[in-house]
C-alpha cells in the first residue's frame, strides 16, 4: 500500500483523519494540551521533544494537529540537529533533499494494523535550494545539499564497530559505508525519514539541516574538542536564522509595497 503527499490549497495544515471532526475533544497527552481545555490558535509556540523516529512521530502527530486546531497557515517546518557524515569534513552542514532508509530508497515504512504502508520521504526542493542560498552568507563553514540516510538504530543500524552488539567486520562496514556514499548519502541520523513522510502526508514545506560530527568513512568515535562540538551544533541555527531573516525580510518588503 502507497500513500501520496496531500495539500490544502487553503494553505491550513492539513490532517487526513477524518475521525478529529467528530471527536467531543482532542487531548494532545504528550504535549498536555487540548482542544478545550487550551486556546490553541493563541498558545502555538515552540516544542521539543525526544530522539529518534518513534520520539519524532509522536510529536509531529501532535504538533500537526496542533497547528491545525490553531489554525495556522503556509506553514514551514524545518528539523535542525546532529549527524554523522560520510566522505565530508567534520562540521559541514547537510541540507537534504531526500531522506532514504538502510536500503538507500526514499522511503518511510510504517506498520499501520498489520499492513505495511510505504510512504514517500521526499521534501521541498524550492525550500532546500533558499536555505542552499541562504549559506552564502555563511561562509566559514562547508554547506551542501545531499541524502540523508535515517536509521532505526545508533549502532548496529549505522555500521558502528563500537556498540555492545557487533556482527559484522570493519571491511564489511567501511563496504557498506562507501554504497551508501556513492547512492548520494552524505549524512546518517535518525529522524529524517519519518519527519519528511510526515510533513509531505500533511501538506507541510519541511527541510532537514544537520551538522556533521565526524566523517563515518574515518571511524565511529567523535574526536573534537567539546568546545568545538558546542560550535558545530550552532551552524545549523546560524543557516536557519539566515533564512528567518531573509523571509521577514521579504515579507517587510511585501508590506511596504502595499502601503
């Protein structure tokens, strides 16, 4: 079973469940909201949440029906974090394009029942291209677009030599790595697939913008200095904040233009 990405034109976000309409109250539990009991449309704000993809998909499933109860339009989502990369410096910021599974395909599968239903992990390539754009202004370190590999696992799942659980040789692993790489993978985390299966499900513009701690060609242990780490993980804001200011930017722009 297939599913393909849906859009409101209306610019809402849009849910495809039509049980929400006849629900008395919809309690959002791991966010400790809900439909009566908060005034969500003045309430939205920023959320945080856990890691991989069942931490992920718990909290989009209630941050998407969040922004549809507060009725919030034309919106983007962007996932900024941490990856490890393949074949790139240490510190490089990876824009992806398509997230794909173990297997290098662009694909989300989720067991819905007892069937297993495939979804599409492809996000918004005019998005990807303006925050490509938006690095020019950023100069001082490496930013490119490429795949994101998302694995269900840190360890075994990543080809990791260092886990408590290991099956397979350094060869086999470095082997698997350099597919990965010539399949267009640049980076490995553990999110991407299921937040752009999402996001596209719903309608939502979505980008993923990792930094890279280390190159997984060259070893399975971070190395740099935790001064240096703390700086890395602040390359993505730096890009997305770049963006924030280049669309406020153009919507002051817009509305002057009216006046």
């Amino acid at each position: 079973m297939t599913e393909t990405t849906g859009y409101a034109g209306s610019g809402l976000v849009h849910v495809k469940n039509p049980h929400l309409d006849s629900m008395e109250e919809d309690v959002l539990y791991h966010l400790d909201l809900g439909t009566k009991t908060h005034n969500l449309p003045a309430m939205f704000g920023d959320i945080k949440h856990g890691m991989g993809i069942p931490s992920i998909s718990i909290m989009l499933h209630e941050l998407i029906k969040l922004l549809h109860h507060a009725k919030c339009r034309d919106v983007t989502i962007i996932r900024i974090g941490t990856s490890g990369g393949l074949g790139i410096e240490a510190g490089s910021v990876v824009i992806t394009d398509t997230a794909v599974d173990s297997s290098f395909k662009p694909r989300f599968e989720q067991v819905v029942l007892d069937d297993v239903v495939v979804r599409s992990t492809e996000l918004d390539k005019d998005l990807t291209e303006e925050l490509l754009a938006c690095s020019k202004e950023i100069p001082d370190f490496p930013t490119l677009i490429g795949h994101t590999m998302c694995t269900y696992d840190f360890y075994e799942g990543q080809g990791r030599l260092d886990g408590a659980l290991c099956s397979f040789s350094s060869e086999k692993k470095l082997e698997y790595l350099k597919r990965a790489y010539d399949a267009g993978v640049r980076n490995i985390e553990m999110e991407s697939t299921a937040f752009a299966a999402l996001c596209g499900l719903c309608g939502l513009k979505a980008a993923v913008v990792c930094v890279t701690l280390l190159d997984r060609l060259e070893g399975d242990q971070i190395r740099v200095p935790r001064e240096v780490l703390g700086e890395y993980q602040q390359r993505p804001q730096r890009l997305i904040a770049a963006f924030i200011r280049k669309r406020l930017g153009m919507k002051r722009n817009a509305l002057l233009s009216t006046h």
